[in-house]
C-alpha cells in the first residue's frame, strides 16, 4: 500500500485504521500504551551506533528500501531493550 499512495494518503489511512482499532480496544476494556514507539526506539538506537556520516538501518528499513541502493551487511549489533542483536546495514550509494 504504501509503495503505491502519497506519505499523506498511507497518514491519513493509518490514522483511520488506528481509530477504529483504538475505538474497538477501549470497547473491550483495553487501553492502548503506544503504536510507533518501538519503531522510532529502534531508530534511535541504531542511529546512535552509527559513526559520524554512517548512515544505518534496520532490517524492515532494509526491506522496504533496499531496492537500487547498495548496502553493506554488517554483523548484528546488540541494543539496548532488545534481547537479540539486531542486523543492521550500512548504506553505500
């Protein structure tokens, strides 16, 4: 979806999507803590492992963008609040 919809239509679709579920949780007695929060964690404790002008990223980041970019795979780096080492790749061109 995201591949094929302006940044502003998948917004404003997953603002909807998160309404409706947000309104679905509370109805059952749930409470919603965060969505994203673990996403931009994760960001961040790549970013921080990065040296000046390295630019880092994970592997759903890899994923969606790997595609005419080239990239080098570097070994796992353990982060903090994960239990595993998380692969990381560093972008070249």
């Amino acid at each position: 979806m995201s591949e094929k919809l302006d940044p502003e239509q998948v917004t404003s679709v997953m603002n909807d999507c998160f309404c409706m579920m947000g309104q679905c949780i509370e109805k059952h007695g749930g409470t919603i803590d965060k969505f994203m929060g673990d996403t931009v964690n994760l960001a961040s404790r790549i970013e921080g492992a990065s040296q000046t002008g390295q630019i880092l990223v994970g592997p759903a980041t890899y994923k969606a963008i790997k595609a005419g970019l080239n990239y080098k795979t570097l070994n796992p780096i353990p982060l903090k609040g994960k239990s595993e080492p998380i692969p990381v790749y560093e972008l070249l061109s």
